[in-house]
C-alpha cells in the first residue's frame, strides 16, 4: 500500500537543450529526495522521443496512460504499473517549455509544476511573447517578425535595420529556440541577411531587435505560500556582449554573474519587479519564472525574455537569486508541490 506521495521528474528531449536538463533534473531530484518524504521516479526522454524509466543503471521504455499511471514494459513483455501523484516536466527547450508535455499531461488528468500549455508555448516564441507583452503594455525591445523568407521580409529587415540608428545593429533570433540557439547579431546588411537565412532553418518565424546597449538583469519570479514574490535583480555581465549557448554553458566561458546588481535605483529596481509580476499574471504563468530584462545606459527598462522553466542547476540564477531573497529552494519545492497535490 502506497504511504507517500509518487513525483514523476521527466527530463531530456529532443532539443538542443537535452543536457542541460539533465543537470537541472538532477538538482531537483536531489532537492526532493533531501527535503520531502516523497517517492521520486525519473523518465529521460531521449534524443529520438523514447521514454525510458530510469533505475540505476538499468533503462526501460515506459509511457503515461490515462488513471495517472507511468506504464514500464520489461524485457520479457510483461508490463507494470506506477502510480504517478506529480509530474515535474523538467525540460529546457521542447518538448517540455513548448507545452507539448503539460498538453499530454493535462489529457490524462496527471497535475504538474510549471506553467499551463498556452502559457508555455507563448512564451517560448519569442514573437508571440512580445506581441503579449505589447498587448500588455510591458516595454520590450523594438522589433520586426518575418513569417517567411521572402524578398518582401528581407526588404522590411533591412529598412527596420537601416532605422535602427546612426551605427545600426541588430540581432536575429529563430523564434522557438532555448539558450541562444539560432541567434546572430548583425552590424551591417549583409550580415543581415545571413543570419536571417541561418535563422529561418531553426523556425518557421523569425525575430529581428534592435540592439540594446546596458545591462543585462533577470528577475526571478515564483509563487510561494500563495504569494506572488520577485527576487532582486541580478546581472549577466558578458564581456563578449553576446551571451551564446557557448557562454551560457561551456567551462571556458568568461561571462560572469552577480546575484544583486550593483548600482539600481529603488525606482528601478521596483519598476522592474513591477514589470516582472504584471508579465507573469498576465500571461497566466504558473509556479515560477525567469525574466529578463535590458537596462539602457539611459536608464530605459525593456522585458528581453521570459523563460517559463528556467535553468535549475546548482549555479543557475533563478535557484541562487530565490535564495538570495531569503527562500531556499528546498523551501520553494515543498511548498510548490504540496499546492499541487492539494489541487490534485
């Protein structure tokens, strides 16, 4: 007879974000295990879509069946049932910030941490995020979409570029890529129109902002004990002012973080955490979130990002600066998931 509660930590994905889930599962896995009396399970989803129930070092296919029930097929042909009371879809990138996951889950009445099917997949578009964030009145960095490419969009680029400035720059982002994936800055239109091309064969839409010249700042947003709290601002200081999935992940990086910016305003600091809950509210996040934002050197305030499952390693931001507010992340688990058990 079952006594505790069974967790479900599903991880990887097909994306180019697989390892670092795998970090950020581990993290999480070890949190529950150090802070809750809960049964844990892990499923890595491999690079071709496989579900694998994870036992030491013994690896089996499994998938979810209606009733919340993880169903694990054994070498032999039998199949065994677990009882599933949680699922934490920790997975950077798709299937798992796309909505895919949270969608499967909700059809099989399984409850889980993070945020809903639409709230994940607007956010991890980068055109559909800021189109909100227009609607909602939240300043963002200026920008032109392209659905296309097609000498029609190359030409609304390079004007959108030309107007940009007196030394125009820009960046062009695939719209539905993780950690940097399918980003390139360009500083004149050649460049423009290269990086527009190498975009396009990310995603089917594709983003071109101007350049922001300032800092760069992220908020940690999250519910806790029904309260909605936003951690002080920390920075991303990136000395090659191109923060790529190589900064963001390789040992040799340079790139440095500091957990409270130095030098804010409290009219800064509070507009900003202003701008942070309006953006999770208004895009119905749930649980907890990572935004970012562009600090202008004339003190100007633009949301850049919101990632809806942010990276949960040991050294990432959005653990660390929840800490740094006072709330351990051991803390902010248990909390989370006895809401989510509750509503279950």
């Amino acid at each position: 007879m079952k006594t505790r509660p069974s967790i479900l930590v599903i991880y990887g994905g097909g994306g180019t974000e697989h390892e670092v889930s795998m970090v950020s599962a581990r993290y999480i896995i070890e949190t529950i295990q150090k802070g809750l009396r809960h049964e844990v399970y892990e499923v890595l989803i491999d690079h071709q879509g496989v579900w694998n129930l994870q036992q030491g070092p013994k690896s089996t296919p499994c998938y979810l069946r209606p009733g919340k029930q993880l169903c694990v097929q054994n070498e032999i042909g039998h199949t065994s049932f677990i009882d599933v009371d949680l699922v934490v879809p920790c997975i950077h990138g798709p299937p798992g910030e796309t909505g895919d996951i949270q969608s499967h889950l909700s059809i099989y009445g399984i409850p889980y941490l993070g945020a809903s099917p639409e709230a994940s997949k607007i956010c991890f578009n980068k055109v559909s995020t800021k189109l909100w964030l227009d609607a909602l009145r939240i300043p963002n960095t200026p920008f032109v979409f392209l659905d296309e490419l097609n000498e029609e969009n190359l030409k609304r680029a390079c004007d959108f570029f030309i107007q940009t400035g007196t030394t125009p720059e820009v960046f062009v982002k695939a719209s539905s890529q993780g950690s940097s994936v399918g980003c390139y800055p360009a500083s004149n239109l050649s460049e423009l129109k290269t990086a527009i091309t190498q975009a396009f064969q990310f995603s089917p839409y594709v983003l071109v902002e101007k350049r922001l010249y300032g800092r760069e700042l992220e908020i940690s947003v999250f519910e806790y004990e029904g309260n909605l709290h936003t951690s002080y601002p920390g920075e991303i200081i990136c000395p090659s002012k191109f923060y790529s999935y190589e900064e963001k992940y390789s040992p040799k990086s340079t790139t440095n973080t500091v957990l409270r910016a130095p030098g804010l305003s409290a009219k800064t600091v509070e507009e900003m955490q202003a701008y942070a809950k309006k953006a999770f509210r208004g895009l119905k996040i749930q649980h907890l979130s990572r935004i970012d934002f562009f600090l202008t050197n004339k003190q100007e305030i633009y949301v850049n990002e919101i990632n809806t499952f942010p990276g949960l390693t040991p050294i990432s931001m959005f653990p660390k600066m929840m800490e740094a507010s006072g709330i351990t992340f051991v803390s902010f688990m248990k909390d989370v998931i006895q809401q989510c058990l509750k509503q279950s």
